[in-house]
C-alpha cells in the first residue's frame, strides 16, 4: 500500500510537473520588416520566436528603402537555468516558466549617394594608379646562354661509359 502510494505521488508529480517557455520577440521601426534568425525567415516584425538553448542568435533585419541589419544577441540563461538547479525547475517544478526576451531595433532609411562627389573620388583614384610606376624587370643572368637554349645533359646508357 505504501509503495503504491509512493509511486502515485511520483506519477503525479511528472504529470504536472512544468517546463521552462523559452521566447524572444523582435520589434522594428519600421514595422513589418522581414526578420531571418540564424539566416532562417520567421516572418515580419514584431516576430515571436522560440529558442531551445541560451547562447548568440543572429538576426537580419530587412526593409525595403532601408538598409540590412545584421545583429549578433547574445541570450544569456537566467538563475533557474543553471546547473544543477535548471533539472529542478525543468522537471520537477509544477508550473510554467516564461522566459520571455525583447529586442528592439530602428533601421536606418537607405542612403542615396551624392553622384558629384563620387565620381570626384573616382577621379582621385584613377590619378592615384597613373602614378603609381611599374616595376623594375628582374635582372638578367650575365652567364652563357639563355636558360632555355642550354643543352640537356644525357646519363650513359648501360653498358656505356
């Protein structure tokens, strides 16, 4: 009877034992960019993702008329999440967990260049590499002849000496 009891308690206690939920969100200004994580798509922003491990996730934000952000985050596990105690909150705690992170970014509108100043820069390079000189030949063997002109020298054959 006692051992039976025992392993109704235990059985129960897996049954309503909880987990840790493990998310991020990721908000843009402008809304409704195209967020990839780990060159993966998740969808436009804000975008709600989950995650299995701690650690660095990159994420590419891209919006038309702006340019790509690349950003490298790194998420760090909290105080339950941490050896030994993240067995006990992952198994034998009853209740859920949310374990929620939230990244905001500002995208900055696409720069259209000045065509004035950068074909002047194109004229400063293009001066630069005419005066660049070019380099001295190598100097020349003062022996004989030409390497290719020399002659192969034979090995004698058997039985020649």
């Amino acid at each position: 009877m006692r051992r039976a009891c025992l392993l109704g308690l235990v059985l129960a206690a897996g049954l309503t034992s909880g987990c840790v939920d493990r998310r991020y969100t990721i908000y843009t200004d402008p809304p409704l960019a195209a967020v990839l994580v780990n060159n993966q798509p998740l969808g436009p922003s804000p975008a709600d993702g989950g995650f299995v491990y701690y650690g660095d996730y990159n994420f590419t934000l891209i919006a038309p008329g702006f340019e790509t952000l690349h950003v490298r985050e790194h998420i760090a596990p909290p105080w339950y999440e941490v050896w030994p105690l993240d067995f006990f909150f992952e198994n034998l705690w009853p209740f859920q967990i949310r374990d929620v992170h939230t990244f905001q970014y500002q995208l900055v509108p696409m720069q259209i260049p000045n065509t004035e100043q950068l074909s002047q820069r194109g004229e400063t390079v293009r001066g630069q590499g005419s005066a660049i000189r070019p380099a001295a030949p190598p100097p020349e063997e003062t022996s004989g002849a030409p390497p290719s002109q020399t002659p192969p020298t034979q090995m004698p054959r058997e039985g020649e000496k």
